[in-house]
C-alpha cells in the first residue's frame, strides 16, 4: 500500500540527511537487520533497500553488498561496511610494478597471476610419495607476461585478487595525481597537484623573468626564424616592466636589454619600472651567467634562482607567457600550436608571415594593452598600471647612464690607447674622441654578441665613449659569407646522408624466432668496386712506413735481432738513424 500527498501538500523533494556521519554508522546495522528480516519473511524488494540507501546517505550497491557479507559473514552484521582485516591493499611492491609497467594495472594484474601459477606449479603434490626415490622429472617452464618485469620482483599474493578488485584497491588506495604520474610522467602528476598563491606584497618588491618562444615564424632578414620574447613582470600588479624581442635563441644580452627597459622609467619604456627588491629567475645558463648575475647585484636586487622543474613556482611569469599565447599569438599569421622544428619548416603558408618589425610592433601594442586596459581578476576590476599608481610605495629611479653603464659586461682587464686605437678580442676598435688620447689606460665595457661597438672608461669606472670596430665588412660581404656558409652546411648535410646510406642495413622480416638475415645481396663485381674506391680514398692505406727502412743503430744500442734485418747501412758508412 503506497502513501498518497494530499493535494493541499505539495510533494517535497529529497534532502540530504540530517544526521551527523557518526549516527548515520550506528543507524547500519539496525537497518541491515531489518532487512534480513524482510528477505526471510519474502518480502524484500527493491524499493526497501531503495529507501535504506537514501537514509544511510549511501549507494543502493553498498547496501546490497552489505547483505552479501551478512549472509557469507554473520558476524559483519554487527559492522555493515567496517573495513576488514584481510582487505586488498596496494603494497610498495605493486607500486614498483605499475611504474615498471606505466600504469598498465592489466598488466600488472597477469604479472600477478602468471606468479601464482608458476609457484603452485613448482610446489610438491600433497599425494605424491616420499618415501619412494622419484627421479626428478622435467622442470617446467616457468609462466610469464611476455617483456614482463623479473619474476623475483613481482609478490606472491595467496590469493591473488580479482581484476575488478584489483582495480578498486588502485582506486582507492592512488590518487588520481599517482596514477597520473605513473601513466605519463611527473609533469602530468603536478597538473592535479594544488598549490598556494603566494600573497601580494607591493610594487617593484618581486620580478619574475623568463624567455617564450612563439609559435609562429617571422621574416628576419629573409629567413624564417621562431621569435623569442624576454621580459619581466611586477608581481604584486602584474605589469609588464620591460622585454626584449629578440629573432633567434635568446642570450644574456637578451636578458640585460630587457632588464635595461624594465627599470628605466623614461620615455618610451616608463611610467612603470624602477629598481626591483628581489627576482626570480629559472636555471637558465644565460641567466646563471656572470654578466647577468653581475648586472642584478649592481642594481642591488636579490637574485632567486628556482630548482628545476618547478614553473609553478613563478606563476606570474608564466601566467603572462600563456596568456599572450592565447591572445596575441594565436591570431597572427603563420601561428602553429606545436613546438617549432629546429629544420626550417618547408610547408606552405596559408598566409604570408610577418617580417619581424612587425611582430615587434604588434608585442609592443599588445603589452601596452596589458599594462592599460587588461584586468586581472587578482586586481579587482583595475589595470595593472592602475594597481602600480594606487601602491604608495617610493620608487627608486636610476639614471639612463648609469642602467647603460651597469648593463654591460666587463673583461677585467685594463688596455692602453694606442695609435691604432684599442685592441680588443683581436680587433681594433676608434673614435674620433680618441685623438690626443694615446696612451691612456682604458677598461673595456660591451654588450655580449654586440663585437661592432664597445664602451671605453677609465679604470675608476668614468665613461669616456663609444668606439667602433676598424675595417669592418660590408654588407654585400656579409651577405656572400652567409651564402657560403649556407652552401657548405647543405654540402656537408647531403656528404653526412650519403655515408649513413652506404651505412644502412636492411633486415628480413621474421614470423618465428631465428637469426636475422640481411638482405644486402650483390655480384662480387660489384663489391671488388666499392672495396676498391675505399682504399682509393683511404690515406691510412696509401701510407707506406717501410719504404726507407731505417739505418743501422749505433753499436752501443741494445736492438733485438728482429728490428737488425730490417735495417740498412747508412751511406758513408755512418751509423747514424735516418728520420723518416
């Protein structure tokens, strides 16, 4: 007989229970009663255990489970659900082989089973006769997964569990970040980790710096090339201080033109910059460079440099290089989402790529747009440049001179002006301000990769001036080296694929285990001529060391008899050795 709503009262919807978790657990067991009550007396239907299921806050299998146990295990009546003692667990062991296997828990499960068997089949028969002297038979052969791990590695489980079971143990005993790593690696284990925001301090109090590559390629000087951006960003407001553009691999020049706009405040770099209190770097060896390294502690800033593998420890910076991924990267020609080929990519282009004045230009709009118009959600609704101007924190401003000056790599060694100027790296460099000045001692200041110019100063730190690099080639000269360089490289590639070929051996494919056979059949005519151009071009062979054998020693010398027939009286009777 079902309950009837009055039509006055309308039907209520469920609710989640009331109860605290601890009644909800005493309540099992008279309900577990209950319904063993009702399935001796017949009239257990599902609706019963439907209604259980909702009261106790648990799944209709649960509850089914539960009279399972209670009609195998009496006693469990008392503690419906409890956790047994001789539940499957996950063991050290089982966790070895997972990893062994990459998460493959199939695999794992026949490595368990193809055990067992082979222990049960190598253990003596209960029936089997002691006292009569058995010759020992035939060992058979032990049960394995094929390109399974050592059997002396994988437990004896007596018994082994199920497959559903062993899955449900995996379930419940990894979280989904192991089982993640063990499947594709650590780096896919940290993107279900969870990780604390740091918390916001004030401006220019933290800068974090890193190099992206974008995914898309650009006309440099008629070649295609990957552009890589540097920068570095405030924490506190996220504003962009400064970056440098630079068409191929980033090097710690980049990183000190960045830095040099980051902290000037002037025109076109400012308003927002200044000198930062700490930065957080990666381990880049551009970074980790005594330039760099030099540079931040001229400046007076503390230099963080972050363990490996660890991106999500300077959030903001990479926060900043997927965003400017997804907004400004993925809508301009050329763009691919995949990591760049070192190879120039031969493939045709749907549209023409952007010569790299223009894609300059498009990251400067783009990191203007950040700083003035963009708003983050840690902001609350203002700009990043809004957020700089609200910190009252001071500023402290360094002059462009001296950034210039501080930015710049120095050898350490003092040089002397001479009438042909300053020699550097094996080179001359002048200026005109140099008339009048031989014999001055200069220390040399430059900017790495930078060999057309340098800066001179005295040896107490003064800036005297720019000089510039004598003789230096022109254009077209420039332009006909790279052709020959560019030549010889395809020269030296083509050379390179020739010789793997001659190296390359074909293999017949086999069904059955079994030798390999090559399949390098040829006449012998054939062969006569390849061996034949080898030794042609072979010098080792063309060498001839007894051709003049050497005089005889002198008398006094102790020469075994071997080396004596195999020289020759020196002419004039002189026991001198002849050079070879």
């Amino acid at each position: 007989m079902t309950e009837t709503t009055p039509d006055h009262e309308p039907a209520r919807p469920l609710s989640e229970p009331v109860l605290d978790p601890a009644s909800l657990i005493a309540l099992r067991s008279p309900a577990v009663r209950r319904l063993l009550a009702l399935r001796t007396q017949r009239r257990l239907t599902r609706a019963h255990v439907h209604t259980t299921a909702q009261c106790l806050n648990v799944s209709e299998r649960t509850v089914w489970r539960w009279l399972a146990d209670a009609t195998t295990t009496p006693e469990s009546v008392a503690y419906p659900g409890a956790r047994r003692a001789d539940r499957f667990e996950i063991t050290p062991e089982i966790r070895v082989l997972l990893a062994y296997w990459h998460g493959n828990a199939s695999a794992v499960h026949r490595e368990l089973l193809a055990r067992a068997k082979a222990a049960a089949d190598t253990e003596p028969s209960e029936e089997t006769d002691t006292s009569t002297t058995i010759a020992p038979a035939t060992p058979q052969p032990t049960a394995s997964v094929p390109g399974g791990a050592p059997p002396a590695s994988v437990p004896l489980l007596d018994p082994v569990p199920s497959l559903p079971t062993f899955l449900r143990a995996l379930r419940r005993d990894l979280t989904a970040g192991e089982r993640a790593g063990y499947r594709h690696g650590p780096e896919a284990a940290r993107a279900l980790d969870v990780f604390a925001k740091r918390p916001r301090t004030r401006r220019n109090h933290v800068w974090e710096a890193d190099h992206v590559q974008a995914p898309l390629r650009v006309d440099a000087d008629g070649d295609l090339v990957a552009p890589y951006v540097t920068w570095f960003i405030d924490c506190a407001t996220k504003a962009i201080t400064g970056l440098a553009v630079t068409p191929a691999t980033p090097t710690r020049a980049s990183i000190l033109a960045a830095l040099r706009s980051a902290v000037l405040r002037t025109d076109p770099y400012g308003p927002v910059g200044g000198l930062p209190e700490h930065v957080r770097f990666d381990r880049g060896r551009d970074v980790l460079s005594r330039t760099v390294t030099t540079a931040l502690t001229a400046l007076d800033a503390d230099i963080t440099v972050l363990p490996p593998y660890s991106p999500h420890l300077k959030g903001s910076i990479e926060n900043l290089n997927h965003c400017v991924t997804r907004m400004l990267f993925a809508a301009l020609p050329g763009y691919t989402p995949k990591k760049p080929r070192r190879r120039p990519d031969r493939r045709p282009q749907t549209a023409p790529p952007l010569s790299f004045t223009a894609f300059t230009e498009e990251l400067l709009a783009w990191a203007q747009w950040w700083n003035t118009e963009h708003r983050p959600a840690e902001l609350h609704g203002a700009t990043p440049l809004e957020a700089w101007q609200a910190d009252p924190t001071p500023l402290n401003d360094v002059p462009a001179h001296d950034v210039w000056t501080f930015t710049l790599e120095d050898d350490s060694r003092t040089r002397t002006i001479t009438s042909h100027g300053v020699r550097f790296k094996n080179r001359d460099y002048i200026a005109g301000w140099m008339t009048g000045q031989a014999g001055l001692k200069v220390t040399v200041r430059f900017m790495p990769h930078h060999t057309h110019e340098i800066e001179l100063c005295t040896p107490h730190g003064r800036h005297l001036g720019t000089a510039y690099l004598v003789d230096q080639a022109t254009e077209e000269q420039l332009h006909a080296l790279r052709r020959t360089r560019a030549r010889r490289a395809r020269r030296l590639r083509a050379d390179a694929k020739a010789a793997e070929q001659l190296r390359h051996t074909r293999f017949a494919p086999a069904t059955e285990p079994g030798l390999p056979r090559r399949l390098d059949a040829m006449t012998t005519t054939e062969a006569s001529q390849e061996l034949a151009q080898h030794r042609e071009s072979d010098l080792t062979t063309l060498a001839l060391p007894d051709l003049i054998p050497p005089a005889v020693p002198p008398a006094d010398w102790a020469t075994p008899e071997a080396l004596k027939a195999r020289t020759h009286p020196a002419e004039g009777g002189a026991d001198t050795q002849s050079c070879l």
